[in-house]
C-alpha cells in the first residue's frame, strides 16, 4: 500500500506526507529559450503542473538558475504546445518551479491546454502497462496523465475498493472507508528514487473541512474516464463517493 510517514500537526495547518509509486517516464515536456544561440538550450519534464505555476526538472544535473529569475520556453504535450513566461520562484539541485506570468490570452491558452477533454485524451492506464513497474500489492488501478492528473484506486484483498486518491494540479481528494471524504492542497513533491523502485514523496496540506470546488474538479475528471482505462464499475464507485 501506499506508505503514511507521518502526520505533522501545527497551529496553522495540518500536513500530511505519503509516498506512493512514480512512473519514470513523463511526456510532457518544457523547452526553454535562449537568447544567446551559443548556449544549450535545456528539455524539461512538467513534474506537476497548474494554472498558476510548474515544478519542472531535468534528469541529470544541478540547475544554475536565480531565485526571480524569467525563464521563457514552450510547453508541449503530444501536439499540444503554449507559449510560456515564468518566473523562478526555488530551485532545488535538478528541479525549479516556476510561477507563470499570466494574461487574459495566455489563462485562455491554458483552460484548453488543461481541459477535461485534453487530459483524458492522455490518461494512461499504468495497471496495464507492459513495463516492469514496482507496484504495490494491492493497488488495483493506477491512471495518470503527465504532470497533471494521478488517480490511485486500492483493492481488499478479499474485494471492494477501501480508498482511492486523486492528484489534480495542485489539489488532492481522497475517500477512505470509515473515514469519507477528505480534500487537501500539494505543498511538495519529490524524487525518492532506490535501486529497487521509483518513488515520490508528497506533503498534502489537509483542508479543515471539504472543499466543494476540489470536489467538483474530481468529478469534472472523473466522469470522463473511459472504460477503456477504468471500468465502468469502478469508475461509478469513484463518482458515487464523491457525491455524484
């Protein structure tokens, strides 16, 4: 299953942090531009991605960028492509994050290049993947559409689904058997790559109560999945529990 580490409780706010399995291949990429045709231009993997803002990173490497620095390049997704201009808001050995700097036309760009309808067209069905992915035991269904979109679905081992999670930009949804419904924000995420598996560990701030809107973007995503990548039993499991 996927590992609780612990459970940080303060005056202001509660975080939780998890880990769960990383697939290593990513498709939808930063490309920067360089001004000065003398230096390399960097490709980079969207780690996460939202309408604000990006974590992006390379494979190998320290990265040599500044705290406020622009950063201009283009966003592409299999075909799909936005103009983008950040601003580096941390830098952390191979990875930075970037918040966008935004207009009316560029946010309109955005909507369609993180529509429902475009990022179930990329949704990947990793329990069915032909590659030797390290997976726990009992997760049952695992989807993900690069960089924006993570859904974990957990089995018993006898049947029935106990919880899932849903990772969607910046916010995370989760329901658990005998708990119900909980909503939260991504504070952090990050590589916790061993000889033996690939993972990621992230820090959720948990929202004091539901909150609706995460709730209905959960819905709007998972509506659209098709049986080809979730059955329909499954699926209806899922939007039952989110009050749909």
């Amino acid at each position: 299953m996927e590992r609780h580490l612990s459970l940080i409780k303060t005056e202001y706010q509660e975080l939780e942090k998890r880990v769960f399995p990383r697939f290593p291949f990513g498709f939808m990429v930063f490309k920067e531009e360089i001004s000065n045709s003398s230096s390399a231009k960097l490709v980079f993997e969207v780690k996460d991605i939202s309408l604000s803002g990006m974590q992006i990173s390379i494979r190998d490497g320290d990265l040599n960028y500044q705290q406020g620095s622009i950063i201009t390049g283009i966003l592409q997704w299999r075909g799909a492509s936005v103009e983008v201009k950040g601003k580096v808001q941390w830098v952390r050995h191979s990875s930075l994050g970037l918040s966008f700097e935004s207009s009316i036309s560029f946010e309109e760009k955005m909507r369609g290049f993180l529509s429902y309808d475009h990022i179930n067209s990329h949704i990947k069905p990793l329990h069915k993947s032909n590659l030797a992915l390290d997976l726990p035991n009992n997760l049952k269904y695992w989807l993900k559409a690069d960089g924006v979109l993570e859904i974990f679905v957990w089995e018993h081992a006898s049947s029935g689904i106990p919880r899932f999670q849903i990772l969607f930009m910046e916010h995370f949804i989760e329901w658990e058997e005998g708990i119900g419904l909980r909503t939260g924000r991504i504070v952090t995420q990050r590589d916790l790559d061993t000889p033996l598996s690939s993972e990621d560990e992230f820090v959720f701030q948990i929202d004091d109560g539901l909150v609706q809107e995460k709730i209905e973007i959960a819905l709007g995503v998972v509506r659209k999945i098709t049986e080809e990548n979730l059955p329909i039993e499954a699926r209806d499991f899922l939007v039952y529990k989110l009050g749909g």
